[in-house]
C-alpha cells in the first residue's frame, strides 16, 4: 500500500459519496473551508476507510478529522495501516 492507494481510496470514496472532488489535494481540510464534508460524510469516510485498509480510529480521533487536512488523513491511515501490520508479523 502506497500514499497513492490511501488518496485513490479517500478520492473515491468522495465521489461514491457525491463530492467534487476536482480541487482536492493533501492541503485541503475535510471539514468546512475545504472539501466542506459535514459530520456524517466524514463518518462514512472514516469507516470506508478503515474496511478498505484493516485500520482503527478512536472515536476522538474521528472528532478531529474536520480540522484535519487530506494529507494529514492520509498520513495517519498510512501510519495505522504501517502499525497493524508490523504487529501481525
């Protein structure tokens, strides 16, 4: 799994999800300001997600996820989707 498969996944699920997805980019903020996803899209993206890559967020994780950027998204599936299969192994 690279950082290209997890936005591939995020860019997706957005337009599953009826989003414009034309302007994203790992600088723009999930909620308000920015790809403006309210609190159940990005309840949904949160789940999509953590099926397509076995990983988990905390609830209070999921609360910040309106502040946080695409990148920043991104970043900490990839960190999680790293974690979980290190400790597989």
């Amino acid at each position: 799994m690279t950082d290209d498969d997890i936005m591939k996944v995020i860019l997706d699920s957005l337009r599953e999800m009826n989003y414009d997805t034309s302007g994203i980019a790992d600088d723009t903020l999930l909620g308000p300001a920015g790809a403006d996803l309210e609190s159940l899209a990005l309840a949904e993206l949160l789940v999509r997600v953590e099926e397509r890559f076995d990983v988990r967020f905390e609830d209070d994780e999921a609360e910040e996820l309106a502040v946080m950027t695409v990148g920043e998204f991104r970043a900490a599936v990839a960190e999680r989707a790293r974690s979980a299969s290190g400790a597989v192994g």
